[in-house]
C-alpha cells in the first residue's frame, strides 16, 4: 500500500512539472508576480513593527511626533502595499487568462488529432465537461502554487525572525499552535481528492447524457419521454449536488477546527503577553506586534495547507487534461511521410486485413480491389461485411493490420494525412451542417471559394433553387446540424460542399437514402454530376443507387463474395441477385437478352 502511494505521489509530482512546463512561456510576468507578492509579504513583516513603535511611543512621556510619524508610517505602506497588491493582482488574472488560453489551444487541437475511438468511447458532453473543468482546476492550481507559496514561505521566515528577536518564549508559545493547522488539513486532503474525482466523472456522465438528450430531441419528444428525461437530469443534478454540500460541510468542519487553532494561539499569546507585560518583561507595542504576526503567521500556514489542498484537487484536472494529451495518436505521420500530388485516384488495396485494438474478431479478411482513375465502386452487403471499415481505411483513420493501401501507387502511411483528407470527398448519409450561413458551410469544402462559385456549387447539386427560398438566401443560418433544414435539403447542400472541394477521389455513404421519391431524384442527379471523372466510393444498403455503378463489390464477413456490374450479377444470380429480389419483390426488370 505505501509503494502504491508513493508511486501515485510520484505520479502526481510528475504530471505537475509538465504542468508547470505549459505555463514556461510566460515565466518572466510569472517571476513578476512572485517578486511583486514577495514585497507584499515583506510590508506585512513590518506593519506590526510599526504598529509597535506608535504603542511604545504611548507612554508618560509620550510625543505627538512619534504618533504622528508612525501613523503616516502605517498609512504609507499600507497604501504602497495595496498598490503593488493590486498591480499583482491585475498581472496574476492576465496571466492565468493566457495560460488557459495556452493550455485550450493545446488540447482542442489534440482532440482534433485523436482516433475517431476516442471521440466514439468519451461522448462530446463529457470530453467538454471534462476539458472545462479540467483547465479551470489546472490554472486555479497553478496561480496558487506559482503567486502563493514563495511569498507565504518568505514571510514564514522573516516573521519568525522578527517574532524571536521581539521575545523568544511568545515565539515559542506560537509555534506550539502552528503546525496543527496543517496536519489538520493533511488529515482532510484524501477525502477532499476523492470527492474532487467523483465530482469530476458525475458532472461528465450528467452532461454528455444531456447532451444526447438534446440532440435526440425528436426521438425523446416521439416517445413522451420529456418528464422521465428531465427527472433523471435532475435526479442525477441532485446527487452532485448532495456530494457538493456534504463536502462543503466537511470543509467548513476543518475550517472551523483550523480557525479554533487560531483563536487558542491568540489567546494564549494575549494572557501570556499580559503577565509579561505586568512583570515589566516586554512592552505594550511588543505584544501588539505579536498579535499583529500571530493573524499573519497562520495565514501563510493555512496558504501552504491550501496549496497542498489545491494540489490534491489540481491532480485529479491534470489526470483529465493529460489523458487527452497521452492519447495514443497511432495514426501520425511517419517521420518521411510527403505531401502527396495533385491525385489521379488509382486505389490498390493490397492483401488487406483489419482488426480493431479493442477486439479479436478480424473485420477484413484479405481484401483485394484495383480501382482505375475515374471509376465507381459501390460496396454492398450486410452489416458487418466491412463496407464502411474499407472506407475508413482509405481516409486513413485506421491502418490496415496487414497489408497496405495504395493511392497512386504511393502507400497511405507514407503520405501526410491533412493533405490526403483533402483531396477526398465525402458525402455522408446524416449530412453534418454547422450553425452558420448556407454559404458558409458550402464553403467548408474550400475556404478560400468566392461567392461566385458558391452559387456554381449550389446550382450544380440542384440546390440553388430552394436556397433562394430561404429567409436570407446564401446567408440563412442552417441550425445546430442543420436542423432548420429537411434532409433532402442538407444532403444536397452537403454536394454542393463536395463540389467546390473539387477532389479526385470521392465517398458517398448513403448518400441518397431515406428521402422521398422527387428529392431523391434530385440529389441522384445532383450526384452524377459529382460523380463525374472522379474515383467514387459508394456505400449503399438500398440497391437501387448503385444500379450504375461500374463495379458492384459484394462483401459478406470481410471477403469479396461477388463482384461486376448489375446485369452480370442479375445473371449469375447469386448472393446479390437474392438481395434485389428482396429489396424489389419483383419490381425490378431485368433486360435479359
């Protein structure tokens, strides 16, 4: 048991100096700062002294010099001190600002690198309660350990040297007091850390349930389950919120104990100053001072306690933030990958096979196919065959287990991923549009596109017309995923999108499906088009979109089990043919000459 808590000790130490790491570029207002805080603690070593010459100076033969010097004193550094207080203060919040900003800059663009897994497992509510909180704790931690420690510790030190050079028996007496605040908090550290864990983890799994919620809205309202949605939020809330106040009573219980300990010094130190001063061993001013370094004397201690505190609790944020950025990203590029040139679309797929890390169960079982430039392949089967995994493969979200990929004769691994992704397509059965402008998500496929060949994108995928319809045109906003739009609508928006990107290689997933009739007969066309002199891949359940397709790939358990076009099929009349049969009852003719 001790091993393993060293071992996390250690652990925690670690991820801290990484941390620290991320806050090195702004290292010179850091020192700033310290220095600054460091100034403050000084004045508030030599406030009580001064506070003992003015008390001193109150006796038979008192003069109002001394008073009025000594008071313009203690109201000069107490006013040079709230200045530069304040002036750290302003640094420390512009500091903490960047560093979060830093640190978010970090992490968004290595959620954006990881395996599309990692996005599946978390759920997009949690990874952003997680990563908020996450960097809150952090940059919290962190202003408290960098702006607090060094300036506690320094005035730790000086305060004690005054206070033995005051009277060392008094100093004696406090120092009995001292140490307990920070036992005390020691004692209460672990259960802090454990309620911080788990507050962590419910608050992630309420919000990414939530989320799913809200976006399967229609789902939720379809099944009246709006009442039963929103008592299991709230019963979920309630619980956090019962650890919340639970653990806020724990903590108000050792602050309570903390600020006794406090109380008995004090009181102490003033019924043992008093019999002092009645036997003529120290002075009026001296115990005042004492008073004065016992209220500052504590608040360093109960700082330090805090920082260890804080340090218990910043561990668990750094556990979140670092999962993210220790992530495994398998994918990356090989150290001599090349930027691939402008592509022709020639796909090998070499002996292929493919297993997920998280199962024994091999998807891809020797998967041979030679795609000429300009030609279409549709992949059919059942679930589970492997169509959408080949697909995958081909955009290089995962690496094959054995075998390789070729594009144009060049090996995927050994190309730079950003630049292959943009020279493919893709076309997705639940077209994703963001909340911006029609015209902007059209140009999501090319940013730099004018509004020119927006509009020549837009007519090309048929979607010019209804566009014009909208509210604002071009400048209607499309809703959360487009949801101010039906999805015939979107789909063909998605097109236009495909169009302007202009790639040599091209993925429709579905692309067509679950629309009606005259829609569908829309975005087919509109697809045609698309299609043209481009390598296309299409992904289809619904048989009739790949009717014209120049290959039909017929997988069953991640083997090619048939493989032609739609006539050469028909007539073998094997494990296609029977599909047809059941997708048209009949419906379908075949010109059999």
């Amino acid at each position: 048991m001790e091993a393993k808590n060293k071992t996390s000790f250690s652990e925690d130490w670690h991820r801290l100096r990484r941390a620290l790491i991320l806050a090195s570029p702004k290292k010179r207002t850091v020192a700033l700062i310290v220095v600054l805080t460091i100034l403050v603690a000084v004045a508030g070593v030599v406030e009580p002294l001064i506070m003992k010459f003015v008390f001193d100076g109150l006796t038979e033969d008192f003069q109002t010099a001394q008073l009025v010097q000594g008071v313009f004193f203690l109201l000069g550094l107490s006013l040079v001190r709230e200045g530069i207080a304040a002036t750290s203060n302003w640094l420390t919040w512009r500091t903490r600002i960047r560093i979060h900003y830093n640190l978010l800059s970090i992490t968004v663009g290595r959620l954006h690198r990881l395996p599309v897994d990692f996005h599946r497992a978390q759920g997009t509510g949690a990874v952003m309660t997680k990563l908020e909180r996450g960097i809150q704790g952090f940059v919290t931690a962190i202003a408290d350990i960098s702006f607090n420690v060094l300036p506690a510790i320094a005035y730790l030190i000086l305060a004690i040297v005054v206070m033995l050079r005051l009277d060392w028996r008094m100093t004696l007496l406090v120092a009995i007091f001292a140490p307990m605040p920070a036992l005390i908090a020691t004692f209460a550290a672990p259960k802090q850390r454990g309620r911080e864990r788990f507050l962590m983890d419910k608050w992630a799994r309420i919000y990414s349930r939530f989320n799913e919620v809200l976006s399967g809205i229609v789902t939720v309202r379809s099944f009246a389950m709006e009442d039963y949605e929103k008592s299991r939020f709230m019963k979920d809330v309630g619980e956090a919120n019962d650890r919340v106040v639970r653990g806020v009573g724990f903590d108000s219980k050792v602050n309570a104990i903390q600020n006794s300990i406090v109380i008995f010094a004090r009181v102490a130190a003033i019924g043992y100053g008093a019999f002092l001063i009645v036997g003529g061993e120290i002075t009026l001013g001296t115990l005042i001072a004492f008073l004065g370094y016992i209220g500052g004397l504590f608040g360093p201690v109960q700082n330090l306690t805090g920082i260890y505190k804080t340090f218990q609790m910043a561990t668990v944020s750094l556990e979140h933030i670092f999962n993210i950025l220790d992530k495994q990203d398998f994918l990356g590029d090989a150290p001599d990958a090349i930027e691939p040139p402008p592509l022709k679309g020639e796909v090998f797929y070499k002996n292929v096979r493919f297993k997920y890390e998280t199962s024994d169960k091999e998807i891809i079982k020797g998967f041979n196919l030679h795609v000429q430039p300009g030609e279409s392949i549709a992949f059919v089967g059942p679930s589970g065959s492997g169509k959408s995994t080949l697909i995958a493969l081909l955009q290089r979200f995962y690496d094959p287990t054995h075998g390789q990929i070729l594009l144009d004769g060049h090996d995927l691994r050994k190309l730079k991923q950003k630049l292959l992704r943009r020279q493919v397509g893709v076309v997705l059965q639940d077209a994703l549009l963001f909340n911006e402008s029609i015209a902007d998500n059209i140009r999501y496929g090319r940013p730099g596109a004018t509004y020119e060949e927006i509009i020549q994108a837009a007519k090309a995928a048929n979607a010019h017309e209804f566009i014009m319809e909208l509210s604002d045109g071009y400048e209607t906003f499309a809703g959360e995923r487009g949801g101010r739009l039906s999805g015939g609508e979107r789909q063909r928006i998605a097109i236009a999108r495909a169009i302007l990107k202009d790639p040599p290689i091209l993925i429709l997933d579905e692309a067509s499906s679950a629309m009606d009739a005259e829609v569908e007969a829309l975005v087919q066309e509109a697809l045609v088009k698309l299609m043209k002199g481009r390598t296309t891949f299409i992904i289809a359940h619904r048989l009739n979109t790949v009717v014209n397709a120049d290959r039909i790939v017929v997988l069953k358990n991640g083997r090619i089990i048939e493989e032609g076009t739609h006539k050469e099929l028909m007539i073998n009349r094997g494990y296609y043919a029977s599909l047809v049969d059941k997708q048209t009852q009949g419906l379908l003719v075949l010109d059999e000459e």
